[in-house]
C-alpha cells in the first residue's frame, strides 16, 4: 500500500532506525525567489523570473538572498511571519503556506522598500 512507512530495530533502536516511502513521489514545491539590497532594492519573484503581483494559495519553497546589512527581508501576511536579520547577510529558504489574502515583503528599516501581493 502506498504511504510513508518506519521500521526500528529492537536490539537498537537508537542507531537502526529510520522511514521509507512506497508509491509515487508528491510533486515538487514551487519555488520564489526574494531579494533585499544590494541598494535600496526588494522583490519576490516566481522560479520564471516575474515579480509576484499574485499566487494561488499553497505551500511554496521560498530562497531569500539578503546582500545588506541595512535591511533585511520581511515576509508577512495571514499565518506568515518570516524575516531575515537587519544586520545578516547572506541566503536562507524556507517552506511557506500561504492562504487567501493579502501579504506584504517589506524592510523593517526602510518604510518605502515595501511590495505587497494578493494570494487567492
């Protein structure tokens, strides 16, 4: 049957552990990409190269690349509430589920580096 299954060793099961999957894989995520800086510069972009005006509700794989330390990347929205640090450089992904509204990319530091999305 098809499923996700554990098996654990009884004389050890401290080291002789671990999960399997039977069937069909589940689709890859699909992924965004978000940017802040260098200058005074923030997007969010689909795996396509577009600016993100609007999504369709879901789980999406999201890599943030940070190149200031004078902003940083901030993600909010219903259920959603990811940032980078104002002094961190550097790249981060996360998994996010978005669900229908209005959400927001925005620097914490500079109120005018702000971009806003619907997701339905």
């Amino acid at each position: 049957m098809d499923g996700v299954y554990t098996f654990l060793c009884d004389a050890h099961p401290g080291t002789m552990r671990g999960t399997f999957a039977v069937g069909a894989a589940p689709p890859p995520k699909p992924r965004l990409t978000g940017r802040v800086g260098p200058g005074k510069v923030i997007s969010l972009k689909t795996a396509a190269g577009t600016t993100v005006k609007s999504l369709k509700a879901g789980t999406y794989r999201l890599t943030v690349r940070d190149a200031t330390k004078a902003d940083n990347f901030h993600l909010l929205g219903k259920g959603v509430n990811k940032k980078t640090g104002v002094r961190f450089k550097g790249s981060v992904t996360w998994t996010v589920t978005f669900k229908a509204g209005s959400y927001t990319v925005r620097s914490d530091v500079s109120k005018k580096l702000r971009r806003t999305f619907k997701v339905t």
